[in-house]
C-alpha cells in the first residue's frame, strides 16, 4: 500500500522544539508544551496541556483544544488515556493534584478526583481499550499505594499498600517556603517528631537536586525514616529552582548563566532553617547526587560556614571539562558550553573543583562515586579528593566499584553505601 505525498503534507503538524507527546485519545493528539508556542494567530502559554485534532486532507490546518494551562505554583507530572478520559497528575506547591478530562459535545470537561493530601500521585496503568486506570500514592510517611479509578469516579477506590517500613506516627510534616536573593518564593518541607523543640539543636539534613526539570517530592523513604528520623534526625527537602516542580519555568530560571539563583535558593532555605529556629550550622548537613552532587560542590565554596557535613555523591565538580567525559556534552544545554567563551566565564566563576579554596569553615566531608558510572565520570570526584588531600584538608572517600550511576551494584552495595552515609551523618550531627 503506498500514501500519497499530498496526503502526507496535509497530515504534517510541526510542534514545538520542546514539546512532549502524551498520549492519542479520539483522534487527538495530547501534548505538553515546555515553550511558548504561536500558532494560528493563538499564543499557548508554557506548560500547557494541548489535545491537538490531527489535520487531514480536507482540512490543512490542526484544530487545538487548550485543556490546561497550570499557573506559576502548579506543574504537569504525569498524562494517561482511557477509553473514556484522560487522566492528569501533578502538583500545587508540591502537593498531588489528580483530575479526568471527559469529551463532549461542549468539548472537554475537567473534574477533580479525591486523592489524599500532601503526597505524590502517579499513573501507575492506563490504556485506551478499558474505562479503568490505576494510580498510586505516596509521602514522606505513607508507603506506595496503589489505588483503582473507576469509570466517570470522583473518587478512587484503594487496592493495596506496600508494608510500613517504619513508624510514622510520631512524626510531621510541615512545608515553608523562603524569599530567595531576587525575591522569588522556595518552598521546603520538614519532616520531624510532633515534639521538636525550637531550639536550634535538631540535627537536621538538607536535601536537594536543581536540574533538569526534575521535581523532588514528598515521597516515602524507608532509609530516611529507619536510619535518620527515628534516630532522632529532621529531614528536609527543598523545592528549588532548576526542578520542574512549578513546570517547565521553574527549571528554565537557573539555566547556564542564571544558574546562580539554583545556589541562592539552597542558601535561602539553610539560612531559614537557622532563622526558624529548627537547626543551627553546627547540626546541619547537606546532601545532594549528579547534579546535587555538584550543588553540594558549589555551596562549600560560596557557603561553608553554614554546614558541618555534607554528603557529594556522584558528582560533577570539574564544570570546565564536564563536557568531555562520558555524558557531559549531552548537558551543554543545562549548564553552559566551556567553548563558549561567555559561557566559559560562567563556568570558571562556578566550577567547584577549579575554586576549591577550603578555609576553617570547611566541613569533614563525605563523598562517594562508582568506578563504573557510565554517566557522570568518577574522575570529578577522584580529582576533588586529591585536591583537598594536596591541601592537606581532611575528608572521607567511598568508590564502588560496580554499580553504575548509583552506586549501587545490588540490595547489599545498596545498603552499606546508606550505612556510610548516615554513620557519617550521624557521627557529624549528633551528640
């Protein structure tokens, strides 16, 4: 069978460079845009969610239907079909949001779906030859569970739930938000017995990633809650910019030479922490991989007097050279091109390994990699170990030599890695 060329033509619809194919639903396409996007004399906002009508050969131009347009605090996480709808999951201030879109003769409709509060909602089944779907739940202390949506429900019906791995009753969650250096507003969550006192004493560890539109979220964590809360650890987790937890802006913010406000919100938050009271730099540590890792890199430079530990895994800390090893000229986009010449300059300004300067506020820090990480090359963090030994700067150094990116070969690399890591943590913080 062969298709002729003007039907082709006449199907043809060009979409945004940055833009994500959902799903295909009643002849519809259903995308995210992660860019403005013109077309027709109709501007469609970033983020947005579009059901696009296919042209045809009668019809040249493509019919697009604007179903959402998430606001500044709101984000996009997940897209599904059923015969019947389509199912959206996301998040309003970092907080799971999940809603069916139905079409009728109006058009579409939205209806909100009852989910429960303060978790990460993800579409775990869907697909277009059965009215049902199935989605799970999660929180800082609720395990994963998997919950059924029925047909045209407003509500979802609970299957089943992954076993406690440890005893949440004694602890909250508690979420703030933070005025960063130009104003904008960082949203954090603290995890911590309902009986913490406010005063400044709590060990407390930071968490936080800042790239690639990754959205860290409230999600359950057996090894933070075994091996640090119930040691009588605060856990928190910050929300800020370089993520995709306010949508495709929020990350698009810290891209190459605005990536300063990445590090001045994580600055924001350790300073919050210590203006509320929670923790003190004397019990606080940081801790961040890949890109964290390189986060982790960035604030010891600018901000040692804060911390007095910090976990760097996996890290990238030679920005200068990041693009010729292993992955790194696939990240040019993100950070920065070194053959760039003003871009180059940015680098040489951030570039944890190039300006590791340790001064008395430097902390004993903890940093592990892989031998066999096939994405970020272990030579960073070798290099920035050999740095501070040259220095004569004390620091702890792990390297697996299997497992890849995380670490991690199998259960048991796994498990002693997070034994290093929260020994060390511990030792750090507490009495």
């Amino acid at each position: 069978m062969t298709r002729s060329t003007s039907a082709l033509s006449a199907a043809a619809i060009t979409l945004p460079r940055k833009s994500t194919l959902q799903a295909y639903f009643h002849d519809r396409l259903i995308v995210t845009i992660e860019q403005e996007w013109t077309i027709g004399g109709t501007t469609y906002p970033n983020g947005s969610l579009l059901a696009i009508a296919l042209p045809t050969a009668t019809t040249a131009n493509p019919r697009i239907e604007l179903l959402m347009t998430p606001t500044a605090r709101q984000s996009i996480e997940n897209v599904a079909a059923t015969r019947d709808a389509i199912i959206v999951a996301g998040f309003d201030n970092v907080q799971g949001w999940l809603r069916r879109f139905t079409l009728g003769s109006a058009g579409f409709q939205s209806t909100a779906i009852t989910m429960p509060p303060a978790g990460v909602i993800n579409i775990a089944g869907a697909s277009t030859s059965d009215s049902h779907a199935f989605v799970t739940f999660e929180n800082f202390l609720t395990p994963p569970t998997l919950y059924a949506l029925e047909n045209r429900a407003s509500r979802t019906r609970t299957i089943r739930s992954l076993p406690a791995q440890f005893d949440a009753s004694s602890y909250v969650v508690e979420q703030f938000q933070v005025a960063s250096r130009d104003g904008t507003q960082v949203p954090y969550f603290v995890v911590h017995r309902r009986d913490m006192q406010l005063n400044g004493q709590n060990p407390t560890l930071l968490y936080a990633y800042g790239g690639f539109q990754l959205s860290q979220t409230p999600s359950y964590n057996a090894y933070i809650g075994r091996l640090w809360l119930d040691q009588g650890g605060v856990y928190v987790l910050a929300n800020i910019r370089g993520g995709g937890e306010f949508g495709p802006a929020w990350h698009d913010a810290g891209l190459k030479l605005h990536r300063q406000v990445i590090y001045d919100d994580f600055y924001a938050v350790e300073r919050d922490l210590v203006t509320r009271n929670i923790t003190s730099p004397r019990r606080l540590g940081i801790s961040g991989r890949s890109n964290g890792g390189l986060l982790m890199g960035v604030m010891l430079n600018q901000h040692p007097e804060m911390v007095h530990a910090a976990v760097i895994g996996s890290p990238l800390l030679d920005m200068l050279r990041y693009d010729q090893l292993l992955a790194g000229a696939s990240w040019v986009d993100e950070y920065g091109s070194p053959s760039v010449p003003e871009e180059r300059a940015w680098l040489e300004q951030l570039t944890p390994y190039q300006n590791l300067h340790p001064g008395p506020d430097f902390p004993l820090v903890f940093i592990y990699t892989s031998t066999k990480d096939d994405r970020v090359h272990p030579g960073h963090a070798r290099k920035y170990a050999a740095r501070l030994a040259e220095l004569g700067v004390p620091f702890l150094y792990y390297e697996n030599t299997d497992g890849g990116h995380q670490a991690t070969a199998n259960l048991r690399e796994a498990a002693r890695r997070r034994a290093l890591e929260y020994t060390y943590l511990s030792q750090r913080l507490m009495d």
